[in-house]
C-alpha cells in the first residue's frame, strides 16, 4: 500500500475511535477561529469545563470528599481531548475505551475503600507522547511503516513483538492511577521543531495558524488546548521545552537518566553523547511538581538500568529561607529574541530584583564562555553522528520519503558517512568541555540559576522553523542543565518593535529572525521563559519557579 | 633517545629520589625473598612498624592527642614505600620531599590550633595510581613518551601543558589534609590483568614471584608491602579489584561516575560505554569507608560534571536491623575456580548462614542470565572499538613497541578497523541488555547482593596471565554493580585440588585454569572474594563487607 494511503486510514482510523456524537459537524478553519480554547469554551458544558480547567489535585480531592468520580474526569477530558484533536491533530492514538473501562474500576475502588484513592494520580487522565508505550497500542514515533504491521513496528521501536510491553515511567503512572486515553503526535524520529510527519501536522492550540512547536508537540496542543493537564514529553534539543514556550505551558527537561527512559520508543536509543530525557508537561506548575514527586519516589525507578537513583529531594524543594541568586541572560550575543520576550524577561527581573528572596543580576552576554549557536552544532552533530541512516532506513520500510520538516531542518553530513568511533569520543570530549567551562560561570558568577528566553520568538506560522532560530533550547542539552519553561505573561501593545540598522545584525539569523517579528500577529500569545538550573537540581527549579510565578 | 634508554633512565631517576641512606646495598633476589612484608619487618625499626600497622583512625588520634606528628607518619610510609619500591619496582613518581613539607605544615597548623586537624584525613599519606594528576609531577599512564617531553604528555594525558593540574579527587584528598608521596605502576594504558609496561615490571609483594596483578598494580604492591594504607586505584575490568584479590586487600569499584573522574589521565577517557571508575584500595574495611565518605561528601564533587550528585548515604551504611539475603555464585559455570576460592566461598556461606542478619542461597550457576564470559567479551570490544589506534599512535610518538603484556592479552580486531557510531551504539544496547537480564535475576533471586570469586586463581606467576582467565571481574563493569575485594583467609593444607576428568572441562580456558592449580605454591596466599551489590550501592557494599569481616 501506498504511504499515503497508510496515513489517510489512519487518520481516518483515528476519527473513527471517538464517539460519533463527539464529531464536529463542521471544522472551523484556522483562519475563523484560530484559537481553541475560545471554541470550545462556547460549546462546552460548564461542569465538563470546570473539570478541564482544575489541577490534579482539586481533582483528587473532589473525588475523596467523594464529589467527583474518575469517570467523570475521564470523560470531560476525553470529551475534550476528541475536539482538540479534531481542531489540531494532536493525537497519534485514542483508546478512551480503555480509559472508561479504568476509570470504572477506580470508582468501584474508591467506593468499596470509603473513598479512600488508590494511588496520588487515582483518576487523573494522563497524556502521553507517542513514543511512551502501552500495551496493544501501536507506537509509530511518526513513521508511516509501524501502521503497516508490527513486524514493522519492533525494528522502529524495538518493543515486544505482540505489544504486550509497557514504558516503565507509564507503568508507574498507572499504578499511582493515572488514567491513559491518548498518545500525541511526534514529527519523523522525533527530531524537529514544528510537528508534522507525512501522518500529518498538528496545530497550535493558542493560534491553529501557528506551530505547535516539537518534537512533544501534540501534547503541547492537547494540553494548551485543555484536553489534558498532566503530558509525559521528551526532550533532546528542546523537545519538551518548544511545545510548551509557544502554547505557554510549564515543561520540565530534568538532567539525564533522571526520570526512567526504560521501554521508551527513541531513535538512536544508545546514542548515549546527548541523552534523550523524558519528563512532565503541565498547564500548572503544582501539577508538575506533583507528577515528577511521583515518579520520582517510585521504587518501580531503579528497574532501569540508566535511571540515577535519586529519589525527589523535599529539602531541595522545601528551602524558604535561602536567597536565590539569579541570573538573567536576556540574549545570547547571537540572536536578539523579539521584543515580547526581552520586555518580560525586564519584568521578571524587576519584580524579583525587589523581593528579598532573590538577589539578582544581568548577565553580560559576552560572558559566555561558549557561543550558545556552538552548544547547538554540536548537538546537531550528535543527531547526525551515523549520517541519518537509522532514519533513512526506517523510512525505506514503507517507501516514505523524509519529511518536509526533517528536510528543511537537518542536512547531511558533508562527506556523507557515519562517525566512527574516534569522532565521536571527541564529540563527547567537547561537550565535557562545554560543560566545565559553563559550571565554571556559574561558580564565578555565583548564580545558583538563571533565567533566559525559550526560544527567539514567542510563535511562528506553522512551516517557518527555519526562518528563525533553536540555539536556546539546544544548548540546554548539551550542557544537561536542569530546564523548566513557564509563562510569565501575554504579548501586548507595548511590546512594538525597535529599529535596528542593518549593522547591527549578528548574523543573517539574527536578521531573519529580527524582521520575523509581527506584533499584530502575536499579540495575546503567550510569553514563556526559561530557567536553567545546575545538573541534578529538579527539586531547585521547580521550587524556583514556583516561587517566581506566586510574585508575578 | 631510544625508548630503552628512557626507559633506563626513569628507574635510575626514582631509585635518585630516594634518599641514600634508604637505600638497599643489597636487593634479595624473588627466589631468596619472595615475600616483601617478612624481609622489611626483619630491617625497619620497631616505631615505624607500628605506624605502617596502624589504620587511619588510629593514626589520626594520635595526631589528635600529640602523640604522633604528620611527620612521623609520613617518614615511616615514605621510608616503607621506598623499601618496598626497591623490591617490587611499584613507584611511577617518588616525592618524598614534598610530603616532608606538606606533613611540616600539617604539623604546625595543628600546634598552633590546639590540635585541631585540618581535615578528616590531616597527616594521612595516601599513594595514587600513575593516572591521577598532581602539580609538576608526571602523569605517564605506561608510556615511554611522557617521559620524553611535556608536549607528549599533554598529549596523552590530555593534562595541563605545565602540569600546573590536579585531578578534583587528589585535590579532595588533599583538603582534607591527604599527603601524597608517591605515585604508583601501571601497564601500558592501564590495560592488563599484570603490571608490566617498557618502563618495567612490578612485583607482588606477597610473592614477588607472582604477578601483582593490574591495572593498579603498583597501588596493590604498595599497600600489601604497607608502604600505604590507603591507595586510590581505577577500574574498568578488574583494575582496581585484581591486585587487590592477589594481595589480600580491600578495593571498591563503584557504580560509574559515583566518584569523582575529574581531570584524571586515562586511556580513551570518551569511551562513554563502559568507563573506568575510580575508587580505594584499603588494607582495611574501615579506612576504606572512612576516605569514601570524605571523598562523596565533599562540596568540590560536582565541580566534575558527569560525576553522580549522591553524598554518602549514611542510612544505608548504618542499617543494622535489617536482614541482608545474599547469594553465593560458587562459579560461572565455565571456569571452575581453584579449591582455595571455592572452600573460602564455602567457608563464608557457612558462617554467614548461621547468622540472623543473613539469609543465604547458593545460586545456580545455570541460572546466570548471560555468561560471564559473554560479558567479558563484550568489555573487551568496548577497549578496542577503535581498533586500538589511540594505543598505537601514543607508541609511535617514543617509538616503543606495544608491550608484551598487551600484545599477550589483547587483539586487534580482525577486520582490523574502527567500529563506526552504529557498530558502538550496538555495543551499548548489548549491555543495557545484560543489566536488565541481571537485574531480573537479583528480582528473582531475591538478593541484595552475591559473594563470587573474584579470580580464578588466588594468584599467577609473573607472565602467565593468558594461562588464567579473568570474567569474574570483567563482568562486572559491563554490568555496572557496585563490587568490593575483600580478604577471607589464607590457602591452607585442607585446598588439595581434586579430579577432573577431561571430559568435564567446560573449555580450554577452564581446563588450563584447573590445571594450573598448584597447592605448594599458593599455600599461605590470601584469598579474596567480591560482594558484589546493585548499582550506587557502595554504602552497602561497605556495610555488608564490614559485617562479615567482623564474623570472619
């Protein structure tokens, strides 16, 4: 069968397992209606609309007063999370089947145990990125050829021939009683910054003209659009953090091997230069922090071989007396962000700047040790340390070509063949490198973290990725920082523009990305920072964070 | 100048460094006097002895009390090293004169402040593997070339072109109040289950006609002849745990990164796949808990970046209600080791199962998920996935050929080529395969840690290495287990070996093994076996070890 086709039958597929009374008779277009929060607050019922908009633990607590019943989350956020993928194509599976039937058993519980819950995340629908695996749902990592057979699907994915298998981090979850009901869109191999495969493209939830950004890009949508609260994403150049800065949600990138990776589907799983890291995505940061004590507590953890047996530090968290010294970059000497992003990291700064928790300081951007543009080519050459042929390859299974978006994101090497071994140790020498020269900052600068932009702009029209730039997140990785986005406010009138010569350019990226800038068109959007903490310091920045957004 | 000739000269310039009057008129020959300890108690004076007996607790409240100054001490080891040196040719680099001083300035810090010690290892000497870097002194890794030029040495050593570096560890160690005073012997590359290079040969100092085992060869022949308490070796196939077990020592492999690598020479220091740990070697259990808990709990660990951020946990040292189930692998089912190594283990099973705090089982052998020898295999394709190239560029810039140790114990490949990014990517799905098939055992099993041989053989006459075989401690780094060397007794008259038909050798290696066997030379060598417990469990690997040395 044709690629095409495998993919039209599965979307097809996909329309086909939600409840014929959940389809929307007639799809608004992007242009007509853009954002779809706004929609689907108009047709919605309140008491579905109130469930989707608590956090984990009213919702936990509603159902121990015994207000609330899984079921009925279960199927407010189905409910929803049906729309939003009809709007924005952000679900790679839907098993709400799966999620009644467990959500039936967790009510059955709570009722025969005098309310009593049967675990911290007892009835919370939990969202999860394509490649976390579940049993007897397929994971696809966005190639056509895993929708093909599953003979197909254990050479991409190496999972358990008859898909019996199940991610140890989704494990965990379900056994805390987290209930699952979709898997979200990834674009091919899970490398890219927008979201599109040749399965599909998924839309922004803020603005369905815009990128919903990748490669955890449909759990970004789904959970901006408020089809879920809690995501599990991933994140290797800014995975987790891209989805999350342009629809304005909480993303947590932990430090390598913190959170298990075990029986997660990854291209290039043993490329262990720059590891791949799984974690949160939340439309609050109480929720985040709450699923991430989870896992991190589990004993199930050190099942993984990889995982660092670090359980969640309370007293890392639970400091109130420390003053936090903070830093804040607001550009990296390369690419300025849009004004949006500069005049809130200024705010940012002022407010904390006159809290006595914090003591803050501007970073000079020349004071970087490493051009951050440097940090984000050498993980680039980890991508392609085997010249892309784990991908070529798996695209040959079914005679798809690459995407559109790998294409325009990612070359070749230039002599066209894999590293060997000798080059890529001196990969991994450089990043050790890159990394002892940016601790070395932090000690010389005495930050205990700093704060700078997610990314050059706050959105884009979906497909322009490369007429701005991703050295904000990438760097991150490279360095194996602590990072969590957060928003921090909207775009408003007063975030215009301000002229810069032509001389005044960096370089053509730093123009490209300057003149990209349209107020009109990102008025509203959401503003999103970064925090960047030392390795290791999940507990720290969340509890940073947390702290900066109860004073903004 | 020829690589002999340098050769020649570097013995000449560390037998310089001693001081006249230590040196011997005579040097006994292997066959006169095999065992270093009998010949050096029969010439040193009475006070020295029992400064050399002593262990770090004692030595450091005598300081505390003013019985004994950091002089004293340090003049006994350097005296006792230096005798030592002379028999078995331990010694890399000798600088006594600097520990005189250091030990000069311990002395007066603790006089002027009412004998305050400056750290919980004040006037401590403590000698140091060929690999860790101190300021102006040469870190030569078994190479000819560094001995030729500092350029060279930057070269392989990747060090500080004026030497002006100190690897973090030495650095903890000396804050603390550490002295140094030697450095000590390796193979060429630190690979070799011997320590022998073109720079010499090292002796065992219980026998100086046996092989003093390797890579940290010169640190077990040190610590064994009492020229140390307390050594710092590494470890990434038995380099820490081979002398130790041929001499009857204490030494701890922990998990990858748990101890700080920082700035320490190594060979392929980017070969992320299975790396090289560095740890103590101890002729007691209780020194080498107390300088493990000094080195973990210092500040200055995360100033290394891939180091693991967990300080000692001294609630999993201190549990003492708690029942330990522990598993007894007798052999591999393919290598049967000697009868000194299988009574001991027996002699330790039957202790240990009448004790409360342990719950013992013998593990089938039959039961091991992969063979050891499997794992072993797999180690040794990770040391040469670059075909050795590294090795043989760093000979070519003296000229020295490869050694005959190496040529005897490792093979080019035979398509005589680097491996490429997918072949090492292999490699490192191959072992996260075999952790998670050993894992499941320990599940299963029900243990928390096993006891197994650490050798084959308690020990081997110089040379004879590739008559033996070694995957007891091989597997262990590909598994990545927390494992620790410890003495159980002695070979005695009871060890007889007993038949074998031919047709019961599993294969070459185990019948050249059992038949390698010889009581009379073996009698009265220590025999030494490993715990071997989960990954980052160090502080219970210490426990238990302590226990049963305790019930021993």
């Amino acid at each position: 069968m044709d690629y095409k086709q495998v993919a039209i039958n599965k979307a097809k597929s996909l329309i086909n397992s939600i409840p014929s009374e959940w389809l929307l008779d007639n799809i608004p277009s992007p242009e007509e209606q853009p954002n779809v929060n706004e929609y689907l607050d108009s047709i919605l019922p309140e008491n579905e609309k109130l469930i989707t908009s608590s956090n984990a633990n009213d919702l936990l607590h509603l159902q121990e007063i015994g207000k609330l019943t899984a079921y009925e989350i279960t199927y407010a956020f189905c409910h929803r999370a049906a729309l939003v993928h009809q709007l924005t194509n952000c679900c790679s599976e839907i098993f709400f089947d799966k999620a009644f039937n467990k959500a039936k058993e967790l009510d059955d519980y709570r009722i025969k145990n005098n309310n009593k819950l049967i675990g911290k995340l007892h009835g919370i629908p939990i969202s999860l990125k394509d490649q976390i695996n579940l049993p007897q749902i397929t994971t696809s990592i966005g190639y056509i050829a895993p929708h093909i057979s599953k003979e197909f699907e254990k050479i991409i994915t190496n999972r358990d021939e008859n898909q019996n298998d199940i991610s140890l981090i989704a494990e965990i979850l379900q056994n805390n009683g987290a209930i699952f009901y979709v898997k979200t869109t990834v674009p091919m191999a899970m490398l890219g910054g927008e979201t599109s495969s040749n399965l599909g493209t998924t839309l922004n939830s803020i603005d369905r003209n815009n990128a919903c950004g990748g490669s955890s890009g449909g759990e970004g949508a789904l959970i901006a659009g408020k089809g879920s609260i809690i995501g599990i994403g991933t994140d290797i150049g800014g995975s987790i953090r891209i989805p999350s800065a342009v629809q304005g949600l909480f993303g947590l990138r932990g430090s390598s091997n913190r959170f298990p990776y075990l029986n997660i589907a990854n291209s290039y799983p043993n490329q262990i230069g720059v590891c791949s890291v799984v974690g949160p995505m939340c439309s609050n940061i109480n929720d985040l922090i709450h699923v991430s004590k989870v896992i991190l507590n589990d004993p199930l953890c050190i099942q993984d071989p990889r995982c660092i047996p670090i359980k969640w530090r309370d007293d890392e968290e639970e400091v109130n007396d420390k003053v936090t010294n903070i830093g804040f970059l607001r550009w990296d000497g390369e690419i300025l962000p849009h004004p949006p992003i500069l005049n809130n990291i200024d705010k940012v700064y002022n407010i904390l700047n006159g809290n006595d928790d914090f003591n803050c300081q501007i970073i000079d951007e020349n004071k970087l040790p490493v051009k951050l543009s440097q940090l984000g080519k050498l993980l680039l050459s980890f991508y392609n340390c085997d010249n892309f042929t784990e991908i070529s390859n798996y695209c040959k299974l079914s005679g798809e070509p690459l995407s559109e978006l790998f294409k325009r994101s990612f070359k070749f090497k230039e002599d066209n063949r894999m590293d060997n071994v000798e080059e890529f140790f001196n990969k991994v020498k450089l990043k050790y490198e890159y990394q002892l020269k940016f601790d070395k900052l932090f000690n010389e600068l005495n930050i205990d973290c700093f704060i700078m932009p997610s990314y050059s702009t706050v959105c884009w029209n979906q497909g322009d990725n490369s007429k701005i730039s991703n050295f904000y997140t990438r760097s991150i990785n490279v360095l194996d920082y602590t990072a969590m986005t957060f928003p921090v406010g909207k775009v408003n009138e007063n975030d215009v523009s301000f002229h810069r010569d032509d001389g005044e350019f960096i370089n053509e990226m730093d123009e490209n990305n300057w003149k990209y800038f349209n107020l009109a068109k990102q008025l509203g959007k959401p503003v999103t920072l970064q925090l960047i903490c030392k390795r290791y310091k999940e507990e720290e920045c969340c509890r940073i964070v947390k702290k900066i957004i109860e004073l903004l």
